[in-house]
C-alpha cells in the first residue's frame, strides 16, 4: 500500500550552517521574594504586599489565631500545613512602620502605588498603607532559587548565576534554542519552571548578555522579548541611557550634562568624544554599548569570591552601652556565613569586618588565615580580632561579616601552619582600643 517513503524533491539543498547566530537569554524571576510568599499565602495574591523589615515572626501570626481561635485550631504542628487559610485581615499592615526597614520586594499590585524596591518602609507606608508587610526568608527564596537553576541547567546547561533570581543562558548550541529568535526555548524554560514551582519569570532573548538584560524589562511579568540586531534603532536606541546595565546614576548625570538623554544620542557621539570625556576605557565601553555590542561570555562557573552577611540595626548602637546586644548580632551574622559556606560547599580563608558608623562611614577590616574554614566559632573568632582595629566609641548602624578567598570545601588539604599562628602575627596596624576585647570575645 505505501512503498512510498517520504519524498524530498531534488536540487534543494539545506544552506550549510555556518557558525551560528549567538543567542543570550537572560531570565529574571517576577517580583521573586513577593511571589515565593505568595505561594505559602495565595489568599493574598492580587493584594498590596511588600517584603522587608525585620526577620520573621511566624509566632506573633500563631499567637493571633490561637486567639481568634481558643478551639485549639492552629496548633504548631498543623500552622505550617495551614498557612493558607489564614484570614488575610489577620496579616500585619505596613501603616504606622516606624523603623529604618528597606523593601526588598513588593507585588505588581504594590508597586500600582508607587512601591518600588529599595524603598524606606516608612514612605511605603504613606504611599499605601493598607499594603500588608511580610518580613524576608531568604532560605525560602533560596530553596526556589535552587530549584529553579535546576531546571534551567536541565534545559539549558551553560548558564551563568546572577544572584538569587536571575540567570543569563546561552541558547545558541541548544537544540531548538535558535527557533523563532529563541522564543520557542524561552517559552519552555518559562514553563518548566511554572509547573515545577509556581513561579512566572521574564526572558529576554538577545545577541548578547548587554541586550538581552535590556530585553527581559521588556515585558514584565511573564513574558518574553526576542531582540534581533535589527532591533537596536527602533528598540534600544529610543530607551534612557540608565537602561543599559553598567551606566549608574552618577554616569547618567554626566551624561545627561551634555545633552546625552537616550541610547541612540549616546550612540551618535563620535567614540574619541566619548574617550576624551570619560575615559579611555569607560568611553570606549559606552561607545560598544550604545552600539549594542557585548562580547562576553555566559560563565558557567562563576565562583563566588566571598559570601556575607550584614545587618543594619533599627536604633545605632554602642560598642559599650549595647554590648550584648551587638554580641549576640555579630554571633548570628557568623553562623549565618558559614551555614552559607557549608551549604553551598565553599570554605574561606580571608575573614573580615564591615561597619558604618553613624555618620555613615564605613570601615571593613580583615585578616587572612592559613588554612581554609566554614565554621561558624572560627569565623567569629578572627572576625573578633578584627574588630581590634576599628574605632568602637562610636555609634554603629550597620555590621557585617565576611569570608573570603573562597575555595570549595575540601580541595585544599589542611596546611601544617595552624589558626593561632596566623593570628599570633597581627597585621602591623593592629591598634588595639582597649575594650574590644572585652565587647566580642565574651562568648
Ligand atoms: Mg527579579
């Protein structure tokens, strides 16, 4: 009946493919910390909710229904099972936020009021008051964060981190990754990462990482935007210069001094101009950019260099009148960085100190071991020592804890030279004020 297999007809050859055509993506998660909670909290979704302030107080939402509801409904054990039937009225407000707490992040709904990240929570609070405030759990965030990666790679394997919530990902050799511009991909990673998570997030497809970062503000959330090299007059060169990742505030207003609002105006200056004006280096970069030229690689393995952790207190404290207090704070930050290190598998041998004073100056300190660590009591130790050589009779606003010189765990075996040599030889510019030793070595 058949004998026929499928006919090609002849003299119609396939263009032989030449090198092909470089395809960026870069992926960025949709409001991410918002959208993680309101998985836990779906009676809140399409509400005002920012994510911000102080650590989490799942007790005070327990103790409250447990009020509500003397019936003993909301055990300990249940709560976490049962996080979405809490009535939505029983989650607290930002109204009336007193505190130097910052957004990290805050729902399309939210931001409809003029919320937007990095914003003080007191203002948020007089832009919508009624937005309801959850405080932040990166170790959620990072569980999705991990997920989501997971996919990614599954997918797309040569991908290169960019923090908690974005990714760029190199299409070009992936089968199927050249389809439509990379939108056929795009869709499937979009996807796979829903069904998996729950989680929307935007891509841009682009020839390089410059533009595709441009190209995933394009159509936020949940979408997809494909830039060609074609598109960079009628797409690129209309934006403002601070769309392009790497042209910060202070550039933007040099910028802008002469004349220079768009990308495309930026683009039409002559590229000795823009080296006699800013730069040898940065003027040529801004030339490339506005041309949409980006050669960077996508880095797989982008190593981090260090890991910390800081804080910034509600009130500034002092080194002597609220040492407990600060104590306790700096012991935290250290089993925060090493429960980072272990988890990820990294250990360092570079330990230091940040602090900013009231007045907003900041020191860091540090100092280098002989070996490599992740633990938290050794960390705290020498981050200890450091803090010998800063001024503490002054106030503090913020402290941070650092480690870095990162190697993964266990690729450096021991060394013979031990913890208490290296810190037997302090750097040169010790200055020892006295009671530090008193303030951070109590526990
Ligand atoms: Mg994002």
């Amino acid at each position: 009946m058949n004998g026929h297999g499928p006919r090609y007809a002849l003299g119609v050859t396939t263009a032989p493919t030449a090198c092909p055509v470089r395809r960026i993506a870069h992926l960025d998660m949709d409001a991410f910390y918002a959208s993680c909670e309101l998985l836990r909290y779906p009676q809140l979704k399409g509400l005002p909710v920012v994510i911000g302030g102080g650590r989490r107080k799942e007790d005070d939402l327990l103790g409250k229904l447990q009020a509500a509801y003397p019936e003993g409904e909301w055990t300990e054990d249940s709560f976490a099972d049962r996080l979405a039937e809490i009535p939505v009225n029983f989650f607290p407000r930002i109204e009336g936020y007193t505190g130097r707490g910052v957004i990290t992040t805050a729902t399309y709904a939210a931001r409809q009021f003029g919320i937007g990240s990095a914003m003080g929570l007191m203002k948020a609070a007089k832009l919508c008051p009624q937005a309801i405030l959850l405080p932040v759990d990166f170790e959620r965030y990072r569980h999705y964060s991990r997920s989501f990666k997971d996919i990614i790679t599954d997918i797309a394997p040569v991908m290169e981190n960019r923090g908690v919530d974005e990714v760029y990902i190199d299409f070009t050799d992936v089968p199927g990754g050249q389809r439509e511009g990379g939108r056929v991909l795009a869709r499937l990673i979009q996807k796979c990462i829903f069904d998996a998570t729950g989680l929307t997030c935007s891509v841009g497809v682009a020839p390089n990482k410059l533009l595709a970062k441009m190209a995933s503000e394009f159509n936020k959330p949940n979408g997809i935007s494909i830039v060609h090299e074609a598109d960079l007059r009628p797409l690129i060169w209309p934006l403002a210069c601070r769309k392009i990742n790497g042209i910060g505030p202070k550039a933007d207003v040099k910028l802008q001094s002469h004349g220079i609002q768009t990308i495309g105006e930026l683009a039409a200056r002559e590229p000795h101009w823009l080296i006699e004006n800013f730069g040898k280096s940065h003027g040529a970069w801004l030339h490339a950019a506005a041309w949409g030229r980006d050669e960077r690689p996508v880095e797989t393995e982008s190593e981090p260099v260090s890991m910390s952790r800081e804080t910034t207190f509600e009130r500034d404290l002092h080194a002597v009148r609220d040492r407990a207090e600060l104590g306790a704070v700096f012991t935290r930050l250290c089993q925060q960085v090493a429960a980072d290190l272990q988890r990820k598998g990294y250990e360092g041998r570079t330990i230091g100190i940040k602090l900013r004073y009231d007045n907003f100056q900041a020191v860091t300190r540090d100092q280098s071991l002989s070996d490599y660590t992740a633990d938290a009591q050794r960390i705290r130790q020498v981050a200890g020592q450091t803090l010998k050589r800063v001024d503490l009779t002054r106030r503090i606003r913020l402290l941070g804890v650092r480690v870095g010189s990162l190697v993964k765990a266990g690729t450096v075996p021991a060394q013979g030279a031990t913890y208490s040599e290296a810190i037997a030889n302090p750097p040169p510019q010790a200055n020892d004020h006295g009671q530090t030793q008193l303030l951070f070595f109590d526990d």
